[in-house]
C-alpha cells in the first residue's frame, strides 16, 4: 500500500505495479501517469489530482476530492464513492459509469462527458461544458448551474429538473428528454430529436434550430417563441400549447392537442394530421392550410382566422368569432356551435351545413353562399359594400336581423325546392344594393300547358317594415332590363313587410299576358352568367299575339349574347335554332327541338343518344358528359369539334363538319367514305361498322386507333396519329413513307397504291397481310 501524509502536494509519474491500494490522508496527491496509482483502490481524504489521460479503473473513496487537471482526457470507469467533490479545471474527463464521480458536487470548469446510463444526481456547476456520449439513456436531476452549454451525441439525456442542464446552450444531435416543468430557455441546436415526457407543463422559450423533431409524450409542451420547436415536424401525444406569434409551418401529427394562447396572432401553415383537437384561449389562430388544425374539433373562445380554401369539416364550438381571409374559397361543412361572429372579408365562405356559421352575427365583406337544404338560423347579417351574400336553392335564412348595404348583392337561387319566404328577419330588414336571382329558369312555367299567371315568390318576409329597397335587380348577373327572355319584377308588398318576386318566361308571354311581347331570343350578356331552362319549349305560334312587334313565328330559339343558356328539358319546339354568341348547352338530346341547328359561336353536347338535327355555321360543337352520342346529319358547321369527355359516335362521314376535330376522348367513326378533317388531341378513335373509311388528315392524335369493324384506309402514313393500332377488321395502308405505330389485333392488313410503305414495328395482328400494290417493306422481323 502506499500512504500520502502531510499537507504538501507529491506527483507520481511513474508507471506503477502495486497492488495494494493507495490512502491519501492529507494534502494532494497528483498523479501524472493513469497507471501511477498501481490496480489497487484509492482511498482519498484529502485530495485527488489526476493531471493525466487514459483509462482510470481504480475505485475511489473516501471523504476527499478528485481533481481533473491537464488537457487530456481521462476517462474514470470505476464505481466510486467518493464523497468531497469532483473538480475539472483542464482537459475532459470521461465518466463511463454512472457512479464514477462520487457522490460529491461537480464543478466543471473544462469537460465533463457522461459516457454511461442511470441517474446522475450530483450537482453541477462551473464554467464547462457537459457531453453525453454513448447509446444509454442518461438522467440529470440536479438544480445544475454549470454555464459552457450541453452537448448530446449520443444515446437519450434525460432532464428531471429545468435547471438540470444548466444555463448554457444545448446542442442536441441525439435524444433529448424534458421530465420536467417550468421554463427552459436554453437555447436547443443540432440534428437530433426533443421529448416532453411527464405531467408537467413544460415552457421552451428559446430561438431554437434543432433539426430532429419534437415528441410530446406527456404533460403540457409550452412553445413560447414560434422557433422553440426548431425545424422538424412536432409528434403530439398530449398537449402542446402554443403561447407566441409568427408563421409555424412544423407538421403537426398524432394523437394530442393543441392550445393556442396569449395575445398574439400565431399561423399555422402545415398539412397537419393531430387528432385530439384545438382550443384557442387567447389571440388570434390563423390556418392558412384547410388541414393546419388537424382532424379534431375546435374550441375556439378568441379569433380563429381560416386563409385558405378547401373544405374544412372540422367541428367549431365555443364563445370566439370566425374570420374567413384570403382570396380562396372555403367550405364549412361542420355542424358548428360556435357562438361570436363571422367574418368574411375575402375570397368566398361556403356554409354546407345549416349549423356551419354556428349562431353569432355574420359580417360578409366579400362572398358568402348558404349552400345546404334547410334553415340556417343567425342573429345578424350584414353585407358590406362590395360584399355578395348568396343563399343557395334549397336553404332559408332566419336572422334576427338583415342589413343590405349600398353597392352589395344579395343573390337568391329558385328551384322547384323553394320555400317561401326564402329569408325572414324577426327584427329589421334594410335593403339597398343589388338583388341578384338565379335559377329563375328552373322554376318558370315548368308545365307549358298550364294558363296560370305569372310565378310569385316571397323573397324577404319581415316583422317589421322593410327599410329601403334594392336600387338594382338582375337576373343571372344581368340587368333585369336587359333579359328580356324572362318578364321580373322585385317589390315590397303593400304590406311593407314582405319582398316578393314575380317572374314568367318570356317564351310563353302572350298566354301569361305579361307586359312583355313573346319572343324566343335568348340574349345572355354577361360573359361568366349562365341561365338554365328546365321549362319544356314549345310552340306557340297559335297563340301569338298578332299585334306583336317582335315578329316571332313562336317555333324557332335565338340564342345572342356571350353567357351560357343550358336547355335540360325535352323540348318540341320545330323552327330550328341559332346560335349567334356565347354557348348554348344541351343537357337532354331532345333540347333542341326538331329543327336544324345554325351555329356560329358554340353548341355544347353535354347528353347521350342520337341527335339528328343538321348543324351549320361557323361555330364550334363540344361534346361533354360522359356518356355517348351519335351525330347523325350531313352537318357543315366549320368551327371544329372539340370531344373533351365520353364517346362521339359520327354515323355519317359529314356529321362533324368541315373543322378539325380536338379528340381528348373517343371518336367513334360508324360511317364510310372520305373523312378529311384533322384530328388532334389526347384521345382514341374507334372504327365501327361495316363501310370503308379513309383518313386522309395528317393527324396528331394520340390514343390510338381501334378498327372493330369493316376497313379503315389511310392514304397518309399519319393519318392514324402517333397511338398504337388494335386491328380486328382491315387496315388498308394506300399510302408511302415509314408506319411506326404498333399494330395488333386479329385483323387483317392490306397494302394498295404504288408508293412504298415501311413497317417498323413490332407488330402482333394475326390476319394475315395483303399487297395487292406499290411495295410494302418490313424493318423488323416481327413487322407482318
């Protein structure tokens, strides 16, 4: 053994092989060699310095302290039990066991690295820095008030005490875990992970920029500073609150909650998935993504503002208001008890639930629809200058009051749904602005045979006097003078209480005795406004007024202007109709009645079946819907055919005109003869039937080409675009030049004309192959 005595400092540099242990009784014993001290354990009572690097396993006791001097490290690994305190002036010291340090305080004034597991209760002070190394899980819990900052590059350093990491920053490239309350300001970094674990509610108020992400396992995370969770998506389990403003674009998953509080406006901008709710306490929660408050329910007892569009179906509650922003539009399809106001003041609110505005006062600065069926109760609504309140077909409105401010719109749309009055107001109703009404054409003498006046409908009903009135009506979007296919007219009754409208087809005016003389002109302004008739058009000439100025015949359909008129009935009237601007739309393949059709702006298809009608003009046809029609005239239209959706069957080589064709779907050709007309466009043209048909265009189209049904000729090697070719009938090539496109199919192929055609696919049809002309040269061995 060997006895250090006396107050003076003795070193050991040697490399030392004895057994018996070392006694330090007084003064300071400094070891410049880690083997100085032999194997045996040390029992230090006065103090320990160890001014050297390397492995240290000799067990420490004793009442004494250890001192770490020098700039190597040195690692001790031995479970000491010294008690007088460890002191790091120089260099690292390396604790590989929990215990290695004793059970003393620790001022570390260099390095201190923790390269163990367990629970490491000593106190921690002093100017240095702490590293946790290694894989195991680490756990401080001591009130530490060392100063250098904490580095974590390994394994999971778990904080039982908010001061457990003292004062400094935290660079964390592992795991670091918060059991604990209160506020920790440190300052986090690095690439690895932060856990809240625990009851408690845990504040971070530091800017930090740890890269790992966040787990809330437990208790209440508090972000105080919108940087606080660093930059990696945030997993929460229990409760994160979120008491700071700014942009927090962090995903946010799984099953917890999240609390906004404080004053101050806080976005929220990720696609976040958390599942356990939102409550705003406090401020002001802005969701600029329709998914940024997860799938959960929202208490909302401050400002919640949605700057997005989309439909949100999250379910809102609670004593705050509502704030639609931004240009999109919006649904709220919850059933929502929320009871402060809602704001619209931009981009468009859609209400798809009669309990989606909840029961507060509406403020709408910019657009708003009630789109579902039933009652939507409010207390006020208000709609400020440049602001449209639309109420859908179907919904009523019961308010406590209604205010239509100077330069707003309100819009009703009526269908056979409507249920009068469409809005009332228990209190006060005050009109001014525009009133806008649509779907007149869904309503208007849906019985052509009937002899009824004009349609009445009550619009606005009131307990008290209506005040003001609308200083415009429109229809569709057009001035009510100027659609004088219908007779309209908006006034309050004698009552003073009521709004009602009354509206006729001007089709059927002279039997309506409407103000109005009957005509059949269709003259649709507004460029973005639609009319819809589900009214069936008949003729009328026998009961023409012969005193009429219009000098309609009371068969035909003159559709003018640049909007949209949709036709859905079966309609038998037989003078034919033109089309002179804008679009005209068939919904039922009958719309049209029995006559021809001049087009020289756009007739849209949007039906299935044969339609027979000839079609002239300079105008366009667009065949929409997906179901299938067949033209079946000798049409002349030179406008082009455009085929955006189903299948367009042409049973007659004429039927789609002199135009090019854009084919984004099927073009069925059941005819013979000699088909000239471009074809473009992404879709397939299918051949069918039994005549020969030549395709004679240079063609771009590109979905291929199916023959299921008599010959198809192309006398242009580009006449069947760029798509493959399913050949169960005959393909005739009449035609030179290089024919990639890959055939198959159990049809035949034949080869005419003189000039010389090479095929260079790899091709699979089983027909057989004819040249009956020219010269048919095969590039590939499976071209025939």
């Amino acid at each position: 053994q060997v006895v250090k005595s006396g107050d003076k400092t003795l070193t050991l540099s040697g490399s030392n092989i004895y057994t018996g242990g070392t006694t330090i009784s007084g003064g300071t014993l400094v070891a410049s060699n880690v083997e100085a001290l032999g194997s045996g354990d040390v029992t230090d009572n006065a103090t320990l310095e160890m001014n050297t690097g390397g492995d240290f396993a000799n067990n420490i006791g004793g009442t004494g302290s250890v001192v770490k001097s020098g700039d190597k490290t040195l690692t001790l690994s031995g479970s000491n039990t010294y008690t007088g305190g460890t002191l790091i002036s120089d260099g690292t010291l390396v604790a590989s066991n929990v215990e290695a340090l004793g059970t003393g305080d620790v001022t570390d004034n260099a390095v201190l690295e923790l390269n163990t597991g367990g629970d490491f209760t000593n106190a921690i002070s002093g100017s240095g820095q702490v590293v946790k190394s290694g894989d195991e899980m680490l756990t401080l819990s001591g009130a530490n008030s060392y100063t250098g900052g904490t580095t974590i590059s390994g394994g999971t350093l778990v904080a039982t005490n908010v001061e457990a990491l003292g004062s400094g920053d935290v660079t964390d490239n592992a795991t670091l875990e918060l059991n604990t309350g209160g506020t920790f300001d440190n300052v986090i970094s690095g690439s690895g992970q932060v856990v809240k674990s625990g009851d408690d509610a845990l504040t971070l108020s530091g800017n930090n920029s740890y890269t790992g992400g966040t787990l809330i396992s437990g208790g209440t995370l508090v972000a105080s500073n919108v940087d606080a969770l660093g930059s990696g998506d945030v997993t929460d389990n229990a409760t994160l609150e979120m008491n700071t403003g700014g942009d927090f674009d962090n995903a946010i998953s799984g099953s917890g909650q999240v609390v906004k509080s404080g004053d101050e406006t806080l976005t929220l901008s990720g696609a976040n998935s958390y599942t356990g709710g939102t409550t705003i306490s406090g401020g002001t929660l802005v969701a600029n993504n329709v998914e940024a408050l997860g799938t959960g329910d929202v208490t909302n007892n401050a400002t919640l503002e949605l700057n997005t569009g989309g439909d949100f179906d999250n379910a809102i509650s609670g004593s705050g208001q509502v704030v639609k922003s931004g240009d999109k539009t919006l649904t709220l399809s919850g059933a929502n008890s929320y009871s402060g106001a809602t704001t619209i003041s931009g981009g468009t609110l859609i209400a798809t639930h009669v309990n989606a505005l909840g029961t507060g006062a509406i403020d709408n600065r910019a657009s708003l629809l009630l789109d579902a069926s039933g009652q939507f109760t409010v207390t006020d609504l208000t709609t400020e200058s440049g602001g449209n309140t639309e109420i859908g077909a179907g919904s009523t409105l019961q308010a406590t009051t209604l205010t239509q401010k100077s330069d707003s719109t309100l819009t009703i749309n009526l269908n056979s749904n409507t249920v009068d009055p469409v809005i009332h107001a228990a209190s006060q109703v005050s009109l001014a602005g525009t009133l806008d009404i649509t779907g007149v054409g869904d309503v208007l003498d849906s019985d052509p045979a009937s002899t009824d006046d004009l349609d009445t409908f009550t619009l606005i009903a009131s307990d008290k006097t209506i005040a003001g009135d609308f200083e415009k009506l429109t229809v569709a979007g057009m001035d009510a003078d100027l659609a004088d296919f219908i007779t309209v007219d908006g006034r309050i009754d004698d009552t003073g209480k009521q709004y009602e409208l009354t509206t006729a087809l001007t089709w059927y005016a002279d039997r309506d005795d409407a103000v109005t003389d009957a005509h059949g002109t269709f003259n649709l302004t507004n460029a973005d406004g639609s009319f819809a008739v589900n009214t069936v058009l008949e003729n009328v000439d026998a009961t023409l007024d012969p005193d009429s100025v219009t000098g309609w015949d009371g068969i035909s359909l003159i559709k003018q202007g640049a909007g949209t008129l949709i036709l859905n009935a079966e309609n038998t009237y037989t003078g034919g109709t033109t089309i002179s601007g804008g679009t005209l739309v068939a919904t039922n393949v009958d719309a049209l009645g029995s006559g021809d059709v001049t087009d020289d702006a756009t007739l849209e298809l949007n039906t299935g079946g044969t339609f027979d009608n000839a079609i002239s003009g300079s105008g366009q046809v667009v065949k929409s819907g997906d179901k299938m029609l067949t033209l079946s005239g000798a049409n002349s239209y030179s406008g082009g055919t455009l085929i955006s959706d189903g299948t367009l069957v042409a049973s007659n080589v004429e039927a789609l005109g002199t135009g090019d064709v854009t084919n984004d779907a099927v073009l069925e050709l059941n005819t013979g003869g000699d088909f000239d007309n471009a074809i473009s466009g992404s879709g397939q043209v299918v051949k069918s039937g039994d005549g020969t048909l030549t395709l004679s265009g240079s063609n771009t189209y590109r979905g291929g080409t199916t023959i299921s049904g008599g010959t198809l000729l192309a006398s242009n090697v580009e006449a069947l675009g760029t798509g493959d070719v399913t050949d169960n009938a005959v393909l005739e090539l009449n035609t030179g030049g290089d024919f990639d496109n890959a055939i198959s199919g159990s049809g035949q192929v034949v080869k005419s004309g003189d000039e010389t055609l090479t095929l260079s696919g790899s091709n699979t049809y089983t027909g057989g192959t004819l040249i009956s002309g020219g010269t048919l040269v095969a590039t590939n061995v499976e071209a025939l």
